[in-house]
C-alpha cells in the first residue's frame, strides 16, 4: 500500500475529532492491504475493526507489550503459545523482533486461519500453525460467530455459555473444528520458560484445564482475557496451580508461576 495514503489517514486519525469518522470510512473503503509493520508486514481487512485499528495505529494491544517487555527482555522464553492467534500480530512480532523463536499459533476461525496462514508465507516465518480449537477434550465441537466482519469474536459452541442468547438464532454463523488439547499436543517439553496468551472468548477455563500437565511441569508467564463474569473461576484455578496474579489491563490479566510479583 502507498504509505503517504496511510500516514494521511494517521494524521487524521491523531485528531479527537476525526477519531470515529477516519474508521468508518476505512470500513466503507473495504478491500484488503499489506502494511508494513515493525519488522513484519501484515494482509490486514479495513472491513475489521481489529485491522482497522493495526491500520490507524501501526500496533495492537499496545499497553500489553508496554507491559510485557520488562518480563521478555529479563527472561528468555523458549517457547511462545499464541492461543486464539487471530491473523498473528503477536506471534509475527515476537517471532520477527527475535525475542521468542519457537512460536506456535492457534486459530479455530477457518477465515482468520486462512489470513494468518497468508501472513505467516508473506513474512516467510517459522511459525508453526493449528487450525483447531484449544479445550479441556479431544474430538469434533463447533465455533460461532455473530458477523462475517468480527470473527474475532469466535467462540467454542458451550450449552453453559449464555453469550450467544443475545443474538439473533437467525444471523448466528457455525462452523465445525477439532477440538484438542494443549497436554495431548506438546507432551514432552519440561522445564521451559514459556510465555503463553489465551484469548478464546469465555473458553478460558477449558483451555487452561486441558494444559494442566504443561503448566504444572514448566515456568509459564500467562496473559489470559477473562471476562468479568468468569474472573473468579479462572482466578481460583490459577491460584490453586500455584499462579500469582501480577498485572491486569481491562480484561487482559497477567499471572505467572515463577516470577514474583
């Protein structure tokens, strides 16, 4: 993409006033570009208000590297584990930043796979890449998704998760995936620093139930998004398996089972 059409929507963008107006446009404008990010370019969606953001901005999550960087540059993880990876901006930038070699994103959404997957040969990473959905069991489970435009949104189909009655049964989209295990995939990887992000949409508990092996025999640093609702139940787990709470950014929360607070 030409960069004077980025940066002009950048300046824009600076401005408190043009802050609503310069994202509805981009959505309008639609299409697909490739920028140019850090050390990585990234085939990003101006129908997506995720990419949009990445668009207007040249980041993502901002505040949670900012956060993260004093842990990253005093220990040196051997392993990153990008669970609910979307298109890969975590992954992309540990792995091309050099600060974790060994990457492995997750992605159940098959469009969001599909992108990330593209991202991965656009850069030439070495990334290794899982079309499935992270759980507490192995077998065949759904995903839903209430807009083509934000499947970031994905979600595990659960009977107990009441997010998906506020929608319309009529616009709900469904898609079938594997269900696995982090425990059943990576069985043979102890004594490793680890740094792992979950952010699965209200499946957080599954996920960190079916990696009760992984996290119990390796020093993990943990970025998990849990909604309000779920705090308490992902919070007591963690702390029952030995995590101390560190730091939380909205409904990002951060733990770790080596590191002190």
């Amino acid at each position: 993409m030409n960069n004077n059409f980025v940066l002009i929507f950048r300046f824009f963008y600076s401005f408190k006033i043009f802050k609503r107006i310069i994202p509805s446009i981009l959505r309008k404008i639609g299409g697909f570009v490739t920028l140019d990010i850090f050390s990585f370019k990234m085939y990003l969606s101006l129908s997506d208000s995720i990419d949009r953001e990445i668009f207007l901005t040249g980041y993502y999550d901002k505040d949670r590297f900012f956060f993260l960087q004093n842990y990253l540059t005093n220990n040196k993880f051997e392993f990153f584990f990008d669970i609910g990876s979307y298109k890969g901006f975590y992954s992309l930038f540990l792995y091309h930043e050099k600060l974790i070699s060994n990457v492995f994103a997750f992605e159940a959404n098959k469009k969001n796979y599909e992108i990330l997957k593209k991202n991965i040969q656009l850069n030439k990473s070495k990334i290794n890449l899982y079309n499935i959905a992270l759980s507490d069991t192995k077998g065949e489970g759904k995903i839903w998704f209430s807009d083509s435009n934000k499947t970031g949104g994905s979600s595990v189909l659960n009977p107990l998760d009441n997010e998906i009655s506020k929608y319309d049964k009529l616009k709900i989209i469904y898609e079938s995936v594997k269900l696995d295990t982090l425990d059943s995939t990576f069985t043979n990887i102890i004594g490793k620093k680890i740094l792992i992000k979950i952010d699965v949409e209200r499946h957080e508990i599954n996920v960190l139930k079916g990696s009760y092996n992984l996290i119990r025999n390796n020093k993990i640093l943990l970025q998990v998004e849990v909604l309000e609702n779920q705090k308490k139940t992902v919070f007591d787990y963690l702390k029952k398996n030995n995590f101390i709470h560190h730091y939380s950014i909205d409904d990002d929360h951060f733990f770790s089972n080596f590191i002190k607070v």
